[in-house]
C-alpha cells in the first residue's frame, strides 16, 4: 500500500461528498452544491470526477478511466496512474471487467450494467449559464422550472444553421422536472442514459455534483418539428468495420487522407480481437503497438 | 364594470426614507393611466412595486386573474407572480437592454415568451415572431439579427413585440420613449397608441414627459415626494391644474 488514506481523500471528505451523491441520485439531475477540494491536478483536468471517484471506490473496485474514450490518452493514463497509487485498486481497460468508470466527454458504447457505476468530469454543470449568467437567477429558474430560456438557444440554433446544431453538451430534461447539462458528451450518447448502470457527475471547479439512478427518463429537448438526432459521422470504423459506435475523424497526412475510428479504444480493440476489420484495418496482432 | 386592477395604500420605504406611501387607484379595462412627477419623486418605485420587482411595506395590489378572482399579487407565491409576468402582465424598460437579452436574435427575442408557457414548434414560433416584428414595423429580414445591430428605437419597439406577444391584459411601461429622438419618440407613441387600441390593453405608463402622457393616457396621477398630489382626467390636470406643484410641472414645459 502507499502512505496515502485510501484513495487519496480524508474519510471525512469522503462521507461528505457520498452524502451529496445520496442527495444526487434521491432528486435527480439537481445539481448539490459540495465543498471541493484542492486536488493534485488543474481544474479543468477532472478533479470532480476524481472526487466522486474518490469517494465511491471501495477496495474490491476495478477501475477504468476513459478520455473522449480512449484509455491511452494523458488524462486517462494520468488518473488511471493516481488512483493505483492511492487507492492500490485493480485497473481495467475493458468496460465491462469495470466496476467504476470515470469518463470524460463519452460514455463507453458497450451497454453498462446496475453493477457498474459511470463518473462524468463536469467542467460547467450549469445548463442555462450561457444564456443567464446569475447563479442566483440561474437556480431560481431551476426551483420554478422556468426553462423557457433552453429553447432559445435551440431556437437560435435552427434560426442560424437550419437544424439544432448543438452536437455535445445537449440539454436534457431529467424524470421529467430537472433540466441537466449531460457534461460534454456528443449528442450521439445522449439516448444510452437511460441505462441501468448508476451515473454521477462532478464538477471540481464549479462544485457541484449531480446523479442519475438507473433507468432513470432522460429526454433530450427539442421542438415538435425539429426532433432530436443522435448523430455520428456517416462512415464506418476503418479499423474495426462498426458502424453503429461514435467516430472520431483522424487527419492523416496533409494530401487530404483521413480515417474515421471508434473513440471508444476498448470496443475498437475487441472487435479487432473478435476478427473484424475496417476498410483500412489490418488484422488483429498480439501485443502490436 | 370591475377593475382589472385594484392599488390600495401602497407604501414603500428605504430605511427612514419614503419611496412612495398611500398610494390608491383603480385601473379599468382598456385604460391608460399616467404617473407623472420628477426624477425622485417615487413613480418608479410604485411601478416596481405594482409589477412586482419590490416588496412594499404596506398595502395590497389585486389584479383581476383570467378566472376573475382578484388576487394580492403582493402575497401570491413567486412562481404565481412570475407565472402572470410571462402572460398576462409585460413591462417596457426605458433602456431596451434591460428588457432584451442582447446576444439573441430578434426572432428568439420575441419567442422567448411563447417557448416559456410551452411553444415547441419552430415554425409556428418564427412565424409569430416575425408577425409581431411586422406590427412593430420591423422588418422580416431583420429577424436573424441581433438587437445590437439596431436603432435605439427599433430596439424599444422590439421589445414591445417581444412583451406583447403572448398577449398580455395589463402593461408596465417606465419611461418608454426616454433618450429617444423626437421624430423616433413621435411613430414610437404612435405605435403604442394603436397597439393600445387595437389590443384593448390596460397601461401603466411613468414618465416625466407630459406631451407622451397627453397622447397615450386616459388618466393622470402627479407624484411628488412620494405622495399623490393630484389625479385626474389627463386633459383636466393638464389644462387645469390644481396643486401648486402641478402648476409648476406644467408651465415647465418649454415651448417651441
């Protein structure tokens, strides 16, 4: 073991931030206001998502860190790394051998199950902040449900582009009381939130945590005939041959070349492993770099 | 006939000072009311108090609701108030800034009423807004832009648009024609003459220019220093007026 407490915070803090999860997930998608800490990362880099993290891993817990889904990248690697050293828990990269996921910006495409827990990194958990700056205005809309304000940004959207051009960060409308900044997730992982996983989400900076419980009603807002579009990239995985999981677009050289790849690096690799290939894929290898 | 709205000894103090007191009138439907007086002398604070923005100390203001019940909309619960401040009440700032969110289009402007008591088709929203722009003698090709990109009166008539458009029974307007040009405050009152007409609404307009509530208001009350000095017929007070402070209001005005 190492010479932190288990996991980094103080048990204190810990039962602090479990009491505003609890209150999270009893009202959900209200944002609970929680004392953050000073964490060993900029804000900015996911020290609420670390907390809730912190505050939710028991020592039978395996641990898996996405970044825009990918486990290899700074952010994931980075976090992945400290909780192995504070909290010495078992890390995965393979979303359904996790029990806790800490993820930013994406939620993995395998469907989670009511053992596992998702965390979001929140950077603004406010919804209706860049539309009404006062957080005192802000929350009173919350408390009366004026939401009207939601829609016109959804209405400045189709005014100035002719289709809701909003692609991450898509407001939702939670059990049908709650407006919820789902964290910059694309709008394509908007509809796997009604899941049946537990999912939380922090906001180190901003200090607020909020929840969704399983199989909660998670709406995307819209209007009548501008209905909500998961969209992707109209493409399949060039490696793998997937055409119903998230794309990100890779630029390749500067004569004009790209490829489209899954995000999510585990369901990317697992389907290399089970024999598929991508247009411009090669078969899977053992331990290839 | 009932009033649509019953003001019974309002009073409103900041610390020891007065803000107004014992303010009573009646509003009837379809009529305009003017509240005159100088800067200070507490016609803003009795219309914040009547639109609900401050607290008075004392006092009662009913309103007639849709269901005619008279209800206190000093004691109703906030999401009541605010309820009846997106539907049947609007209030026109004197600087279109404060009534309007700058950084939203002119359409979306007007909208955001219809979308916060539950519109939800695009289409229907566009073509309402850009309706109300029509009425305002704003153009239809100008619905995209921002109020930034406007006149100082297209932006005051944009923001009548976007309180009418949801219909309203009763409006608050403080100092409409302010820090307008005259040829501008001129088709502005104009505008809002046949708007008042046409809608049938009832109107609470503060001011300190008298040739705006010569135009627009069927009744006059004079405040000064937080008291009611006189009320009247707007020609009556205005031709004949009673109090020394009245008299002092009207032979201000400079003549051309």
């Amino acid at each position: 073991m190492s010479d932190y407490n288990f996991a980094y915070l103080d048990e204190q803090t810990k039962r602090m931030i479990r009491r505003a999860i609890l209150k999270g997930l009893a009202i959900p998608g209200y944002q609970v206001p929680f004392a953050s800490r000073e964490m060993p990362m900029p804000y900015g880099w996911g020290t609420g998502g670390v907390q809730v993290s912190a505050a939710t891993l028991t020592p039978d817990d395996t641990f898996k860190v996405i970044d825009q889904g990918a486990d290899d990248t700074t952010n994931a690697v980075s976090i992945r790394k400290f909780f192995e050293k504070t909290a010495g828990v078992a890390t995965t990269e393979e979303t359904s051998a996790a029990s806790v996921i800490q993820t930013r910006h994406r939620i993995p495409e395998d469907e989670l199950r009511e053992d596992q827990i998702l965390v979001y990194q929140v950077p603004i958990p406010e919804p209706l902040r860049f539309l009404e700056p006062s957080e005192v205005e802000t929350r009173k809309m919350h408390s009366l449900e004026e939401y009207g304000l939601m829609h016109v940004k959804l209405y400045e959207d189709i005014a100035k582009h002719g289709a809701i051009a909003t692609s991450y960060a898509y407001p939702v409308k939670v059990e049908g009381r709650y407006v919820m900044d789902p964290s910059p997730i694309p709008k394509f992982d908007n509809p796997k939130m009604e899941m049946a996983g537990i999912q939380l989400f922090g906001a180190g900076r901003e200090q607020r945590i909020y929840a969704l419980p399983p199989y909660c009603q998670v709406v995307s807002l819209d209007f009548d005939d501008f209905p909500f579009e998961a969209s992707k990239a109209d493409h399949a995985c060039d490696m793998c041959g997937a055409t119903d999981s998230y794309l990100d677009e890779v630029i390749m050289d500067d004569a004009g070349n790209r490829m489209f790849v899954c995000s999510d690096t585990d369901y990317c690799a697992s389907r290399r492993k089970a024999g598929h290939v991508g247009a411009q894929g090669t078969p899977f290898e053992e331990d290839a770099a | 006939m009932t009033p649509l709205l019953q003001v019974q000894n309002i009073s409103k103090f900041y610390g020891h000072r007065i803000g107004c007191q014992d303010v009573n009138f009646d509003l009837y439907p379809g009529e305009v009311m003017g509240i005159v007086g100088e800067s200070g002398s507490g016609k803003s604070t009795l219309l914040n108090c009547l639109a609900g923005f401050l607290t008075p100390e004392t006092g009662e203001v009913r309103f007639e609701m849709r269901d005619g019940e008279m209800r206190d909309t000093v004691t109703m619960s906030e999401p009541e108030r605010r309820m009846l401040s997106r539907t049947d009440w609007a209030f026109v700032h004197q600087h279109a800034r404060d009534g309007l969110r700058m950084n939203v289009s002119a359409g979306g402007n007007v909208g955001e009423r219809l979308m916060a008591v539950g519109a939800r088709h695009y289409g229907n929203i566009r073509a309402e807004a850009v309706d109300w722009l029509g009425r305002v003698e704003i153009s239809e090709e100008r619905v995209d832009d921002r109020p930034t990109q406007f006149s100082g009166g297209m932006q005051q008539r944009l923001q009548i648009a976007r309180n009418l458009v949801t219909g309203p029974r009763l409006v608050f307007m403080d100092e409409p024609t302010g820090g307008l040009d005259v040829s501008v405050q001129a088709r502005l009152l104009d505008l809002l003459r046949g708007l008042v007409r046409e809608m049938g609404l009832s109107a609470i307009i503060v001011t300190h220019d008298l040739a705006v509530v010569r135009l627009l208001a069927d009744r006059l009350m004079v405040m000064k220093d937080g008291h009611v000095v006189e009320t009247g017929l707007t020609d009556q007070v205005l031709d004949d007026p009673q109090h020394a402070y009245t008299q002092l209001l009207v032979s201000s005005v400079l003549q051309v």
